[in-house]
C-alpha cells in the first residue's frame, strides 16, 4: 500500500493517479472526501484527517509499501515558521512510530538551509528531522521554483501592465512544472531505489531569471514591453500584507527573494547534474498561465 500526502494538490494527486494506472493499491490522506471522490472511484482507499493530528497520521502510515510525505501549504496560520516547526515534529514522531521504511520527500531547493531561505527553512528542518531516524530510507526531492506560483503574479500583469517582486531580475532560479515532479517522484516510488539519507534535484529544461521570465510572458501575451520591477522589500510585503497574507508568511516570502538574490538557494546545485524534465516555460505560458492573463 503507497500513502500519499497532499492527494488534493498539485503533485500527490497526479502521483496517486499513476500508482493506480500502474495497479498498485493506494491510500490518498485528504480533509475533503470529495476532493479525492475521482481517486476513490479508481480505487484508491481514502482516509479522512488532518496531518497535524499525530495520532491520526502514526496509523495511516503503518503497514505502508512506501510513503510520499510533503506539507501542504497553509496560509491560515498566523505564525507560520512556529507551524511549520510543530508539522516537522508530528511528521518526525509519526514517521518513527509507524514503522514505514521507505519516504519520498516532497522539498526544495534551498532545503540544505535551515536559515535565510524563508519557508523553505521548514523542509530543511524535516530533511534533518527525517535523516536521524534510523533504519528508514529517504530520498527528498529539491525542485526549483514551481511555475504555478507565478499565477500570483496574473492579476498584477493583467490590471497593471508590470510583473515585479522583490527578487532582482537578474536573479537567475531553477524553474519546473508540478506535473514533471509527479512523474520523478512516481518512478522513484514504484522502483524504491534509494537507500539511506539521499536528495535529488529536480528542474526543468532550463533555468531563468525574472527578466526573462516577464520577456517570455510578454511576448505570449502580445506586449513584448511588459516590464520586470524590482520591488524593495517593504514594499513586495505591503502587497503581499494586503493581498492578505498573514505578516510572518508574507515575512517568509520576502527572506526567500532575498535568499535567491543573494545566491543561497542555488548554494549546492549543479544544473548540469540536476535532473532535468521536459515542461518547458514557453508550454507553460502558452497553455496555462495566458489564460489568466
């Protein structure tokens, strides 16, 4: 049986999908059932709770073949560095008690700090939490920058006519799709070869800085003038305060531009060594991202 967390999002369920395609027997752990009603149609088991529930979490991973283990964002925290310090340690907990042996770890690039990288400090966190349990087999994932995030970024192009933030536009970043990390952590899962503590990075065919990235958006869009703004940092978490982001996650999101400005995020990664996925940005753009635009 193959646990997978975070079965509503953009990852756990495309890889509960194919566990299912491929006739292995799954459990999808969600809050909604239905949510996950076409993944119990196909046969998946559903198990309804929170992961923040200890208890609940320790028995949905007994027994399991192998584990695909990520926290889901919550943006209804008010403090959350705190939150994400108490997932680590219910995950740390469940993971020692439930006996599983094998996880594939949903992180991130930046993950090899725990300081400096906002969010990303947490994954950090439970990659060290997770490598000091003996006897189990880790491999952790560290994709680049998700290409849905930059949805965010939708309402900013299309009502003002610039994309911005406070990282510098020059600020080159490792840049992926949800779906080509689905596909790595599926393969990683049916062939479970992986032993020990291990990471691998995951991009997409290439990496790019902000400058391009609002050059490739503007020219899908009919505006190749959309300009790239550097936003100081007050000024990228006023936005974020007021587009309604609590203070420490809008805190958290700042640190890590500034965490990719000063190179942090990439401290580690060697392009030429990543595994590299097919999605290119242009795809994206063209046939995702221009329809919000």
């Amino acid at each position: 049986m193959y646990v997978i967390t975070g079965a509503t999002g953009h990852t756990g369920r495309r890889i509960a999908q194919s566990l299912l395609e491929a006739g292995k027997s799954v459990k999808v752990i969600a809050r909604n059932a239905e949510k996950v009603a076409d993944l119990a149609e196909k046969g998946a088991q559903v198990a309804l709770g929170d992961l923040g529930d200890l208890n609940f979490l320790r028995e949905q991973l007994r027994g399991a073949t192998a584990v695909y283990l990520m926290i889901p964002p919550n943006f209804a925290v008010t403090n959350w560095p705190a939150w994400m310090r108490e997932m680590v340690g219910i995950y740390e907990q469940a993971v020692r008690e439930s006996g599983v042996k094998k996880i594939v770890l949903l992180s991130s690039i930046g993950a090899h700090r725990t300081e400096g990288v906002g969010p990303i400090g947490g994954l950090g966190e439970l990659e060290i939490a997770l490598k000091n349990i003996p006897g189990i087999d880790v491999l952790a994932l560290r994709p680049g920058y998700f290409m849905e995030n930059l949805f965010a970024s939708a309402g900013m192009i299309k009502n003002m006519g610039i994309n911005g933030g406070v990282q510098k536009a020059d600020a080159t970043m490792a840049f992926i799709h949800t779906a080509d990390i689905a596909r790595v952590a599926t393969q990683r899962l049916l062939d479970l070869q992986f032993s020990g503590f291990s990471h691998e990075f995951l991009s997409g065919p290439e990496d790019m800085n902000p400058a391009q990235i609002t050059a490739a958006i503007g020219k899908a869009i009919g505006k190749p003038e959309l300009p790239y703004i550097e936003f100081p940092a007050a000024d990228g978490k006023a936005g974020m305060l007021q587009a309604g982001l609590s203070e420490t996650i809008a805190d958290g999101y700042v640190e890590m531009a500034q965490g990719i400005n000063a190179g942090f995020l990439r401290e580690g990664y060697d392009p030429a060594q990543a595994t590299r996925l097919n999605t290119s940005f242009e795809w994206f753009v063209e046939n995702e991202l221009k329809h919000a635009l």
